[in-house]
C-alpha cells in the first residue's frame, strides 16, 4: 500500500512540475509576443508621426508657393519662379522669367521656348509637346498645357528673339497671337549647325532668313499685356 501511494505521490509530483513547466514556457511566450506588438506600435506610431511632419512641411512648402508666386512676377530679378495659377489644384510649376530688358522691350517675361546648343531634341510627340520637356534654365518647351494655364488668365503679348550665325539679332513682337503654320516658320525645327540648309527642317523664321537657313538661338517669351506701360 505504500508502495502504490508512493507511486502515486511520485507521478502526481511529475504533473506538477510538467504543469508548472508548461505554464512557465506560456508565460514566456505571451510575455514575448506582447514586447513584440509594443515594438511594432512604437515602430508604427514614429512611421505615422513622420508621415504626419511630412504632411505638414508640404502644406506649409504650398502655401509658400501660392504667396510668392504672384508676387515675385512683379520684379526685374531673372530666374527660376514657381507659379501657381490653380491654387485649389495646389498644383504649381516651374518656369524661368527674363527680367533684363537687355533687348529693350521691357521686363517680367516668360519663357516657353528656347534654343541654344541643340542639346535638347525637338522632335517630339503630341504628349510630349503638351506636358513639355527640357530644363527651364537650358533649352526646353514649357509645354502646351502649362502655356494655356499662363495665357487663359489675362490678355498677353508674345516677344519672340531670334540670333543667326554671323550674330544678327532680330526681334518679333505681337500683342495678339495664334499658332500659325510651321511651313511658314518653325522654330521647334531641327538644331542643324551652319546657317544656310538645303532643307527647310531647320528652325527657320522665313521673315528673317527665310525658309532655308537654321537659325542659331530662338527665345519665345510672354507676359501680361497691362505690364508693357511699366516696361
């Protein structure tokens, strides 16, 4: 009999301690896990509140933009401007203003189109020509949906500077303008080095050298038509 409750005693005191065992691996387990997910909180909670400061610096970097850009168009300083012409939008745009007045018609010009070393190739597609291409302080076309965005908000006149090989400068300026017809001139044409061409696919301006000469540089420029009394 004592043997057996011996017995007994033995393998109760083995579940106890199997019991114990396994509780205490359990409880290192939750212990684990929890240590886990409150890392990962921590990790998600950093991750949202830079997402947050992010957030925070673009709406500030916008409204800068809305502030400056309608102002900044109002001094002779030549540059890199952003303009923003849909504020709801907050969409804005880089585009590069001629303060100089170097050529004698004023200042606070646009640029939408130059040329100057060929670096930039012209032959492009619709899509391309629309949303535009290059770099604003090289050569590039500011783009067709940018230069309506410009031209719908007021009445502008367009300024056109032209420079051929033996450095002769010419000037075209209209205060209402349409895209005309290329055959006539064509200053997106092919950058060909030399002047005189036997093709006209050149950038060609037929009143200035006509159809068969390429010119060297090409600058298409607008502004608001009411800023040509203040030069």
């Amino acid at each position: 009999m004592q043997f057996v409750y011996g017995i007994a005693l033995a393998v109760f005191c083995i579940v106890i301690t199997e019991l114990q065992a396994t509780t205490t691996r359990t409880g290192f387990g939750l212990e684990f896990l929890q240590t886990q997910l409150e890392l990962f909180e921590l990790r998600m909670q950093t991750k949202l509140d830079a997402l947050q400061n992010n957030i925070k610096h673009n709406q500030i970097a916008i409204e800068y933009l809305k502030n400056v850009s309608s102002r900044t168009f109002t001094n002779n300083d030549s540059g890199v401007y952003y303009v923003n012409l849909t504020p709801s939008q907050n969409t804005s745009f880089e585009v590069f203003r001629d303060g100089s007045n170097n050529h004698g018609f004023g200042s606070n010009w646009t640029i939408f189109q130059r040329r100057i070393d060929g670096t930039v190739n012209f032959n492009r597609n619709w899509t391309e020509y629309k949303h535009g291409f290059g770099d604003v302080r090289g050569e590039h076309w500011l783009g067709l949906e940018k230069l309506h965005k410009i031209l719908n908000t007021e009445r502008h006149e367009l300024l056109i500077i032209m420079e051929d090989y033996d450095g002769v400068i010419a000037y075209a300026k209209y205060d209402n303008f349409q895209i005309g017809n290329e055959a006539q001139s064509n200053l997106n044409g092919v950058y060909l080095n030399g002047g005189k061409q036997n093709s006209n696919k050149g950038i060609h301006w037929f009143h200035f050298r006509g159809y068969h000469y390429s010119l060297k540089a090409t600058k298409m420029m607008v502004r608001p038509f009411a800023l040509r009394s203040k030069g």
